[in-house]
C-alpha cells in the first residue's frame, strides 16, 4: 500500500475527462492483488535523486474517498460511535424506568430510538469537524472520514435524516419537553462542547452537561415533567463523568497535546486529578440524597455505600499517585460503576406504576370527594328554599 499524506497530486485510471485526483489528508492507493506479485511498493529512487513511478499498467487506483462494498452498515456504527450511543441510551432507559408515572411500551421504545438517533448525528457532526485534529491521534486516525472511507457530505446527510428522525420520534412519540432537551443537547454537544475543546478546559464541564442530560431525557418522556428526582440521576451522571473521561485522558495526553486539544489532564495535570477525586465523593452525597427525596428507599443508601466509597478509593489512588496503572484503574471500574448504579437505583425505586400515574388514584379520590360534597350542600338547601315555596 502507497501512503500519500497531506495535499498532492497523483495519476489515476479514472474514466473522466481529467487525469488529476485531488487527495486530501491521508488517502491510501492500493495495489490490486493480480498486479503486485513482483512490484516493488515503494517507488524505486534513481541516482539522480528523482522518483521513478511505477508504470500505470501495474497499478490500480482506488479513489477517495471510496467506500467498501458491503461494509455501509458498519461505517454508520462507527461514525455514530456505536457503543457511546449505546451507553447513552441505557441512561435514557434508566431514567424512564426511573420516573413516578406508568411504564408504557411504545413511548418508552420511542424515546429510546430518537435518543439513540440525535446522539448518532451528534457524533457524525462532531466526526465531520474533526477531522483534521482525528487524523493526528493514534485512537482516531482510522475514523472512517479521516481514512475517506464516506465523503464529508455523505456524513452531514447522515447526521441530517438522525437527528430529523430522532427529534420527530421525541416530540410525537413522547412529548415535547424530551424533544426539546435532545435538541438542546444536539445543538450543545456540536455547536459548544465540539469547537471548545480546542479553546478551553471548560469543555470538560460542558461535556459532562451533555453527558447528564440522556436521563432528564428518559423521565421527562415518561412523566412529562421534571423534578428533583430527575435532578438526582442527572448529577450522579454529571458528576461520573469526571472521573471516567479524566482517567481516560491521562494515558492519551501526548495525543491530545499532539492534536491541539485543551484537556485539563494536558494543561493542568493537578486539577485534573483533584476534580477526579471530588467528584467520585459527590456521587456518594448524591446517592445518599436520592432515598430523602422519594427517588428510591433508604437501603439504595446503604447498598451503594460500598460501591461509591471504592469508586472514591480509586480516584484517591489516582489523585495520590497518577500513573497509568491508576489511571487505568479508575477507567475501567467506571465502565462497572455506572451500569451497577443505575441497577440499583432500578432494585430499590420507591414505588412502581404499571397502570396509572403517580398520584391519578389520591387525584381520583380527593375530586370525587369534593363533588360529593358539593351535591351533599346542594341537596341541604333545595329542599328549603322548595319548602319555602313562592313568597307573597
């Protein structure tokens, strides 16, 4: 395989009617199978110091950027960042579960799928701007755009139908406050969070916003309204994103620094294993808040306790002595934390509504008691004012 980096012209066997291709940023050529017994794959140099290039006849061209058949499927999970995506579905479906209102099937598969899109076109818009900063990191230089395996217009059109789809799912199979949030949350995470990275270490705050939003999402499409219930899952979301992406940075700072990226792991090593260590303990006074608030009963707070206070530990261990061994640690038992978390706030919920919302019995009860009292009052004073009869 011949490797042209940066902007160049090359020669092509294209059937159009100019001989040049513009290829930009990293472009493969291949070398088809039947012609590259023998051939020499990199350009034989002679000894005046010019590049002798091989003969057209013994190279095949593949355009850029060109696309795989039958791997289509695949770059849409890759541009959409298939397992994030995932992760922040689940998130959704946890703070429906969540909600005080009754569980029903199609609005709960309906803002699962539209969370699930707008976060897909999320992350093709953020792909599409990166681009050039992607293909300087060993983790993202094989995205499918920095590779040219789908076209820039190709991953906008993409992102378009998502979040299209994705939002119209939310605002008619849910309600609009949900929609609203994904929109907010779309325009946040691509507009803000995506452009700030390269700014300020403030992107870290604004991304774990966009990271705590997915669960108001699920409960304001359950329950149509938001409380401080939903505010309990919210934090504990907003508050675990920081030790999970600080740990995560710390073993790719050369990359990040490489791309021009402002992370705190890069410009400020200290803080960003004192915000690690801060924030691993809130999620502990979150948790202990959520039986007080009604969110779930008082054995959430004990059940967690040890889970919390070891997730605490680690990030003390990574704020003692920040290593990659630490590092890793605490980046891998939060991929364990979150899941096991969200479990339990599910095992020990307050109170589960099947049928009706919470609340529509002691509604029903209380308005059937006041009308019974009012026609009690009006059956008291008609039969006076009959016996009475018509004044003379």
């Amino acid at each position: 395989m011949i490797l042209f980096k940066g902007i160049r012209r090359v020669q092509t066997q294209l059937k159009t009617p100019v001989d040049l291709v513009l290829i930009r940023y990293s472009t493969a050529a291949t070398i088809s199978s039947q012609d590259d017994r023998g051939v020499n794959p990199l350009p034989p140099v002679s000894q005046s110091g010019k590049v002798q290039h091989l003969p057209e006849s013994q190279v095949s061209w593949m355009p850029s950027p060109y696309t795989l058949p039958g791997k289509t499927f695949s770059q849409y999970k890759k541009l959409a960042k298939f397992r994030l995506t995932s992760l922040v579905v689940i998130t959704t479906m946890g703070g429906y579960a969540m909600a005080p209102a009754a569980f029903d099937p199609t609005t709960f598969v309906m803002c699962s799928l539209g969370t699930g899109l707008v976060s897909a076109a999320a992350n093709a818009i953020n792909q599409y701007h990166e681009v050039p900063f992607d293909s300087q990191m060993s983790r993202t230089k094989n995205r499918v755009l920095v590779t040219g395996q789908m076209t820039p217009l190709h991953a906008v059109t993409f992102a378009a139908v998502s979040a299209t789809a994705g939002l119209s799912m939310l605002y008619f199979g849910a309600n609009g406050l949900t929609a609203a949030l994904g929109a907010g949350n779309l325009f946040l995470y691509t507009t803000i969070y995506t452009p700030m990275k390269r700014v300020s270490i403030l992107n870290t705050w604004v991304g774990s916003i966009v990271g705590a939003i997915p669960p108001l999402m699920g409960w304001a499409g359950c329950a149509g309204t938001l409380d401080a219930g939903a505010m309990i899952l919210a934090g504990v979301l907003y508050a675990w994103q920081f030790p999970h992406f600080n740990a995560l940075s710390w073993n790719l700072r050369p990359d990040y620094s490489r791309a021009g990226y402002r992370m705190m792991a890069v410009t400020n090593p200290g803080l960003c294993r004192r915000t690690a260590l801060r924030y691993s303990v809130a999620i502990v006074g979150l948790s202990a808040m959520a039986p007080v608030l009604d969110v779930t009963n008082y054995w959430f707070a004990l059940e967690t306790l040890p889970l919390n206070a070891y997730f605490a530990y680690l990030a003390y261990k990574f704020y003692e002595k920040s290593d990659s061994g630490s590092s890793r640690k605490l980046f891998r038992f939060s991929l364990i934390h979150l899941p096991a978390l969200m479990l339990l706030f599910l095992a020990n919920k307050k109170e589960w509504y099947f049928s009706k919302p919470a609340g529509e019995e002691k509604k029903k009860d209380s308005t059937y008691i006041a009308l019974k009292q009012s026609a009690s009052s009006l059956g008291n004073v008609l039969p006076v004012a009959v016996a009475e009869g018509p004044r003379q």
